[in-house]
C-alpha cells in the first residue's frame, strides 16, 4: 500500500502487547510499519518486531521521539506515500474497535494532517503521540527542510518547543488543513 507509519520504539523498555497490537492493526488496514528504535533492543524483541514490521531503523537514542521522526522522515524522502503516519509507545493503544478507527481515521482522512489529540499549551499544536499526514505534506519541500534543520536534543521542552511546535508552525504556514480526531470541541 501507499500508506507508512513511522512508530518510535523505547528500545530500553520491552516490546509489550499494546506495540505489538498497534503493529498488527495498521497492517491489517493496509498500512506499511517503519519502527524506528531509539537504542539497540534485545535480540528476541528484535525478532517480534522483524515479523510484524515493515522495516526496522536502529538508531542512537538521541532526541525522542521527534529525533526518531525526524531520521526517519528523511530516510523516507522521495517515496511516494499517500499517506504517512506518526505514533510513539508513550501511550498505551488498546486492541480493539476503538483502535482500528483511530488508525482508520488517520489513514482516510481527506484532511491534509489529522492529530489524535491537540495542544493549546504554548502554541495550538497536534501532540505528537500519534498523527498523520498527507502524501502532499510529507513530499512538501518546506516540510522536508523542516526536518533537515531540526536539531534533534533529549530535552523535553526542546523537543515541544522546536519539534512539535516547530513542525505545527511550518505546517500551518504552508496552508495545510488540520483537523484533531478527539479534539476539545469534539470531547465536549
């Protein structure tokens, strides 16, 4: 399929159910797994991950999960994807209906990026928990450079401030539609 999620994976924490459901869910909605490991994970844990995944990126565990995006996002350049979608394992995705229309929303969005969730904190933002966006989005040049001058450091407030507000920012000044799958207004 034309669909790819890049999902980070905490290498120093184990491989649990919940990853391995969220993986066997997209692929089961067509949907092309690129786990990204931040650190080196255990030799059976690497083999789960081999069988329900797509590729696999080890990676130095530099920058969180905006450092994983980020070596991913630009490893994946120049595909034509139709869609590629963001999820990191600091939340737990419970098997189920509810999980298949969260990935289905992401994936057959007609919007140009969907969050699952948004922030209002400093800046109106999606949190980086879990998105998606369009082919569009991710071929964009602006995007792309984005990603190439992004600094990826382990502070938290770094990687919200020049990461996930960095990339709402430059998303926002491209003119791209955003929508939030459980947004404020919508959990009211």
């Amino acid at each position: 399929g034309k669909a790819f999620a890049i999902v980070v994976k905490y290498a120093a924490f184990r491989v649990g159910e919940d990853f391995l459901d969220l993986l066997a869910t997209l692929r089961r909605q067509g949907v092309n797994a690129v786990v990204v490991c931040n650190g080196r994970p255990r030799p059976a844990e690497l083999e789960q991950l081999r069988a329900a995944a797509h590729r696999i990126l080890i990676r130095p565990n530099v920058g969180r999960d905006m450092g994983a995006y980020r070596a991913a996002s630009l490893h994946l350049q120049g595909l034509a994807a139709g869609r590629v979608l963001y999820f990191n394992d600091s939340i737990f995705y419970l098997r189920g209906p509810e999980l298949e229309d969260m990935v289905g929303r992401l994936t057959d969005s007609a919007y140009d990026v969907v969050g699952t969730f948004e922030n209002h904190e400093y800046y109106h933002h999606v949190g980086s928990f879990a998105f998606g966006v369009s082919g569009e989005v991710f071929a964009d040049p602006r995007v792309a450079a984005f990603w190439e001058r992004y600094k990826p450091y382990d502070l938290r407030p770094h990687a919200i401030v020049r990461g996930e507000i960095g990339l709402a920012e430059c998303i926002k000044k491209a003119g791209y539609r955003i929508d939030v799958v459980y947004s404020a207004e919508r959990l009211a």
